[in-house]
C-alpha cells in the first residue's frame, strides 16, 4: 500500500463547499490523483490557504484514468479541464472538524506535509513514514 497526497487551492476549487453537500455520501471519483495510483493505496485530501489542513481520506479502488470533474465548485470556468482521478471508496469526509495545520505541526514526520499543502502541484506520493503518521492522526 503507497499513500498519497492531494490538496485542493481555495482560490480555484471550492472543496470545503463540496465536502459540506456530500455530507456522509460518499463521491464515486476524485480528481488530482497521481497516475502510478492502485487499488488499496490511501489518498489525504488536503486544502492549501488560510483554513490549511486534510479535510479527507480515501481508499482508491481503481486504476488512475482521465475525466473532467463537477463544475459546479469551479470559481473559475477557465480552470475545468480534464483531470487525472481515481474511483474511492471508505471516504472519510472530515470537513467540520479537519486535521488543521496547526495541529498537524505539533507532528515532526509531518512537516514536509505541511510543506505541500503550500506549493504549486496536485499529488504527491508520501513516505511510508508521513503516511502512517496521517493514518495515527486520521482514525477510521
């Protein structure tokens, strides 16, 4: 099993929004994964910007394939395109209390997590390490 990282930027994707109207339902698909993804690997669903943390966590339960996510949380329409994504299943919609950046500080194996949530990019393939540091912190 590999974990993986995902992060959504608030300026461009409204994912607090799209968590809160998922609500216990769980999404069929999710976009802005690594290619090299499988089946059983853990993916963190994380938001970059001032409310910064992981705000979900999946099981992934296909192979990575092309497809052009919900428009309906776009800000922007020019940012829609065709993306990477996965099918999950065993997601854990963590959106009314996420695991904040501030608490995820207080983790030293997390802090190139933290790091991440950040930069520029989509998915990142975490280290056994950060992986089982989030799944201690994210229980299910």
């Amino acid at each position: 099993m590999n974990y993986y990282f995902t992060k959504a930027n608030p300026n461009k994707w409204r994912l607090k929004d799209y968590l809160l109207k998922l609500g216990n339902d769980d999404p069929e698909w999710w976009s802005d994964v690594c290619k090299d993804v499988k089946i059983g690997d853990i993916l963190f669903i994380g938001l970059a910007g001032a409310e910064a943390g992981i705000y979900a966590k999946a099981t992934i339960k296909s192979s990575a394939y092309k497809q052009i996510p919900d428009k309906e949380f776009f800000i922007n329409p020019g940012d829609i395109s065709e993306r990477l994504g996965a099918d999950v299943e065993a997601f854990h919609n963590l959106v009314k209390n996420p695991e904040q950046e501030r608490d995820l500080k207080m983790i030293p194996e997390l802090y190139r997590v933290i790091r991440l949530l950040h930069i520029q990019g989509g998915c990142y393939h975490l280290t056994d390490k950060e992986g089982k540091a989030l799944n201690r912190l994210i229980r299910t």
